[in-house]
C-alpha cells in the first residue's frame, strides 16, 4: 500500500519525464521535423528576389548572406568597411559563381546614413527576406560604470542594436506590405532571456528587438509577412572572441543551416537544439540558481579577459626593454 507522499512523488516525476519528453520532441520538431515536412517558410530566391542583410561582411551576417546566394536570391550585403564587404562577396562569389551579390558600405551607427539605405532599396524590384542581423556588444563583460568609454559605448549599442534595427524596418516593411510576402530575422540574444549582469546594456537592447520582433510579427502576420526574433546563444564568430567550436558554440555555417529550418514554424527562437537546452537549463534552475551561476560565470570571463591584457603589456614591455638594450649596445 502506498502513502499519500510516494503517490505526491510519482506524480511529480511522472509530471518532470512528461516534461521532458515534450520538450524533446518540441525541439526536434523546430529544429528538424517541422521544416522537413514543409511547414516552414517557402524561399523563393531567383535573381529579381532579393535579400537583404546587414553586418554582412563576417560573423552571422557573412553566413546568412552565403545561404541566401545558395538559395539563389540576389543578395543586398552591408556594413562598415567596403574593404571587408569586397572579400566576402569575392569568398561567396568563388564558392557559387552564378550569384548576384551587391555590397553597400554603411556605418548603420550614423542616423544620416537611413536616406542612402533607403534610397538603395528603392532601386531594388522585390524585397524577399530581410535579415536584421547587425549588432555591437561589450568589448569584454564589465560593471556599467567601469565600462572603458563608458558613453561611446552606450551610443554605440543604442545607435546600432536599437536605432539601426527599427529604422531600416520602417524602410524595408512597407516594401514587403505592397508585395503581400516577406521574411524577416531580428537578431536578439540568449543575453535577453533573462537580465545579464557585466553584459547590462547590451542584454537590454536585445530585449528591445525582442519585444519589437514579435510585436510587428503579430501586427504584420496577416500582410504575409513572416518576422522572427532570434535569440542565439554564443556562435563562433568574431563577436563570440572564442578559439574553437563545441557542443554549445557552434560554427556560424551549421548554426545558420539550423536557423533557417525554424523560420515560418518559430517566431521566437535560439533557432538551434543546444542553445535551446541552455534555455530549458537557465529556466528550470529557477532565477535565484541562474542568475547567480551566471554571475560566477561573466566575473570569470572578465577576469581571464584581464589576465590576457596583463599578458599581453607583459610581453611588450619586454620586447620594448629588449630592443632598447640592443640599440643601447649597438
Ligand atoms: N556571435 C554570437 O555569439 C552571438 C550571440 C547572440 C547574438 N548575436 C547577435 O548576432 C548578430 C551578429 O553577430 P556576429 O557575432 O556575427 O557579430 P560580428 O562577428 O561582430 O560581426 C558584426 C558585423 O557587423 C558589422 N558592423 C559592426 N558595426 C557596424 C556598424 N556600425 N554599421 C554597419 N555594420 C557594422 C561588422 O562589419 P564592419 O566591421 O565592416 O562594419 C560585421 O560584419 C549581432 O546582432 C549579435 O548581437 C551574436
């Protein structure tokens, strides 16, 4: 005969493995399953269908812009230097050399800069798929007031993650409304699921195209515009600063071919499987647990990102010494 707290106890496990289970098949249908059996979006690429992407040059942006061209759209690529945009499209050219690949160099900081974007996409027939992927972050996880360059920074992350990102929405939408079809990614952040100390404002303007993303998607869902906030965890790219890829940094090229499975099935995504463990981990450890392993774990980012300093000046001034003392001896 069973007690009232053994049955208590069943239930609750029974009620975790249900859980569980469900979560699991949730992700192999967003990640895998969904877009295998077509519930996903329709890509049209052709050469009168364009897509646009910004921060295009390297990371995220370079990688979404070579499976637009895989996809054979024609494919808009924008960001700072002309320089870095001019090899990207040469790296994807020599990889598909049928694709239409236009560059425009733009500092998407500078308020003054939205007319020649706009004027840009005029020039351009169809607007298929946007991808709103540039964005800036910290240098290295800092207090908010020890922040080096404290205000440029805040202008920066504003200027960029907040600014840039609604303004050349305002500019693509209305094309997408005319047409009755358009794909939209927003990039937010896994640093917006919950509030990220040392990463403060850039954790805030990741929730800011969040709530923006999914606001516009249902204001926009009946124009046939299809809008995704997508909310990674760490890629390896040159903003994630780390050597190698593992389990839970994937390389940009895999990350991407996952993303693009869950658009049109997910409106809010990490758009890959173990970035969404991290989440289901974050969010069962309850925010007490989370947030003070979080804590332990940007205190240790900083830390080694100082170490790495003080390594680095070691060894210059060494140098510096060193090559005094040769010119002295000469
Ligand atoms: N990588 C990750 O682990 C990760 C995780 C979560 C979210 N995200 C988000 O994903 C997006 C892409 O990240 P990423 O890792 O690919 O970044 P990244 O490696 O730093 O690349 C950033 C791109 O943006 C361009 N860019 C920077 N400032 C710009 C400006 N003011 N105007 C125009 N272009 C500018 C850069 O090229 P130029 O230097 O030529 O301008 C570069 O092409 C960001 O929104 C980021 O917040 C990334």
């Amino acid at each position: 005969m069973i007690n009232i707290y053994q049955l208590i106890g069943q239930f609750v496990t029974i009620g975790i493995i249900v859980y569980i289970v469900f979560k699991l098949l949730y992700t192999l249908w967003s990640c895998w399953l969904g877009s295998i059996l077509g519930f996903g979006v329709e890509w049209k690429g052709s050469v009168d269908n364009w897509a646009v992407v910004t921060g295009a040059s390297e990371g995220l942006g370079y990688e979404f812009s070579r499976k637009m061209a895989q996809k054979r759209y024609s494919v808009l690529m924008i960001s700072r230097s002309e320089e870095k945009l001019r090899k990207a499209k040469n790296k994807i050219e020599a990889e598909f050399p049928k694709a239409n690949l236009k560059i425009l160099p733009l500092d998407l900081s500078k308020a003054g800069n939205f007319t020649i974007f706009e004027e840009t996409i005029e020039e351009l027939e169809n607007i298929d798929v946007f991808i709103n992927n540039c964005g800036v972050s910290y240098k290295y996880p800092e207090y908010f007031l020890d922040i080096p360059l404290c205000d440029q920074v805040i202008d920066n992350l504003i200027n960029v993650n907040v600014i840039a990102v609604t303004k050349l929405l305002r500019i693509v939408m209305p094309k997408m409304v005319v047409q009755s079809r358009g794909i939209i990614i927003n990039l937010s952040s896994i640093a917006a699921v919950s509030p990220s100390p040392l990463l403060a404002v850039y954790s805030a303007t990741k929730i800011y195209v969040d709530f923006l993303s999914r606001a516009l998607s249902k204001e926009y869902k009946s124009k046939g515009i299809v809008i995704q906030s997508l909310m990674p965890g760490y890629v390896l790219t040159p903003m994630a600063a780390m050597r190698k890829s593992s389990m839970f940094v994937p390389k940009a090229d895999k990350f991407i071919d996952s993303v693009l499975r869950t658009v049109g099935i997910e409106e809010q995504t990490q758009g890959y499987w173990a970035h969404k463990l991290l989440v289901f981990l974050q969010k069962s450890l309850g925010h007490t647990i989370s947030d003070y392993l979080m804590m332990v774990w940007v205190k240790d980012v900083r830390k080694r990102y100082y170490n790495k300093m003080a390594r680095q000046q070691a060894r210059k001034a060494e140098q510096l010494s060193s090559n005094n003392k040769k010119l002295n001896t000469n």
